[in-house]
C-alpha cells in the first residue's frame, strides 16, 4: 500500500470511527418527550463526583471515543480510582446504559446508594448492585460463580435467569424500580423480576453479605454508582427517566 492509500484509509477510519462516536449518547425526540435524561453526555463527566466526595476522581475514570471507562488495574474493590456516583438521588426510574468488560473482568452499576456514614475503610458502598461480571471465567474463592453472583443479578441477593455474558462486547442493560418492585433486564430480555417485600427478597437479604446492614431491604432512595473493582470498564448511553 502506498502513503496516499494509506493516509486514505486512516482518514476514513477516523471519519467513521468519529462518527458512530457521535451516534452514541445521544436522546431522540421521543425519549426527551418522554422524559428521558443522559447521565453520561459522551464528552464530559458532568453529572458525576467520586462516592464520599465532592470532586470528580483526578485518575482512572476518563472520557474517551464517547465512552466513560474506568481504566482500573488495582484489583481491588473502590482501590483505584473509587467508585463514582451520580450528583442526584433517585427512588422510582427506569435506566439503561451499556456497558463492555474484559476477560476476568468485573464491575457493577449500583443504586439506593446512601453514602451511610461512616465511609467503609474497605470496599464499596453498600447498594443494590446490577452485577456485571465475566460470569464463565471469574473464579471467586477458588470456584466459579454461583448464579446470584453473576450478571445482572442483584448481587449476592437475587440471581438472574440468564446465560453467561461474553466479554469484550457491548451489552445493553436495563432497571426499573416502581416503588419495591425492581426489574433487571439484558440485551432485550428480562432476567429478573422481584419485589422488596416478597419473602425471597427479604429471605436473599438474610443470606447476603448485607444482612448486618440496618433497613436494608428499605432503602427508599439514593445515587447511582458505578463500581472501582480493580479491573476496567466502559459505558455509554447512560439514560435515565424518573416515575
């Protein structure tokens, strides 16, 4: 290939390249009219701060190619950068984002975050955690992954009835609270159905690393938190509707 060809096809990859960039993040008419905002603008991080902070992290979670990625290599639960959360609280909503991880990968999009004090010395906030995960390759304490610990579970409460998600692909996530009815959805199928005040709710509560955590199963409101877990994640077209 020739400097000219060459030139060329680099020009045209970054044309197209910028170009399904700016088709990301982006609301239609229907979804303004609908009440639909972004949390994530595709250029700025805007609308965020790091969890028991009043500023944005200085490293780790960056902008780049119309994506929020946490470039996270601590191998740590909230050991890197820390997790980052939305500036408002929300009770009833419905939200989606789409998010991508690596091999061994693991990350998670949490909600009724309180930023109860005092700050926890180790590891995230406690919330209700729409897991991602790389479900068929994460060994945890020297096995695979039970269900509830997979993605789109409601961590180590309820487990999601679906199949182990690739990694190094794009996947679109979906959760909608209505009052103590919460659903998680992935890819266009709903993978898990469940109210607060059910008996396997509160039974998964009761089971859970969280059972010490007071009201718990109540938490009326909170941020949105997407998790530090020590290993790099990237989302986009994060969208949000109040109910």
């Amino acid at each position: 290939m020739n400097k000219s060809s060459l030139l060329f096809s680099i020009l045209v990859f970054i044309t197209v390249h910028s170009a399904n960039a700016q088709k990301q993040n982006l609301l239609s008419s229907k979804e303004k009219k609908d009440g639909w905002t972004l949390l994530f603008d595709g250029q700025t991080t805007n609308g965020w701060r790091g969890a028991y902070s009043t500023e944005f992290p200085k490293h780790g979670w960056i902008v780049k190619d119309g994506e929020l990625r946490g470039e996270l290599s601590a191998g740590a639960e909230s050991g890197d950068a820390g997790d980052i959360v939305t500036l408002k609280r929300y009770r009833n909503f419905e939200m989606v984002f789409d998010w991508k991880l690596g091999k061994g990968g693991n990350s998670g999009v949490k909600y009724f975050i309180e930023e109860r004090q005092p700050k926890p010395e180790k590891g995230s906030q406690a919330g209700y955690e729409y897991q991602l995960i790389d479900d068929a390759d994460y060994i945890y304490m020297d096995k695979k992954l039970p269900q509830d610990l997979k993605t789109a579970s409601i961590y180590d409460v309820i487990a999601g009835d679906k199949p182990d998600a690739r990694m190094d692909v794009w996947h679109s996530s979906r959760i909608l609270v209505n009052n103590d009815h919460i659903e998680h959805w992935l890819d266009g199928k709903k993978v898990l159905d469940v109210n607060r005040k059910d008996t396997v709710f509160k039974n998964g509560v009761t089971d859970s690393k969280y059972k010490n955590y007071k009201g718990f199963s109540e938490i009326p409101d909170g941020h949105v938190l997407l998790q530090d877990h020590g290993h790099s994640v990237a989302f986009r077209n994060i969208k949000i509707k109040e109910l």
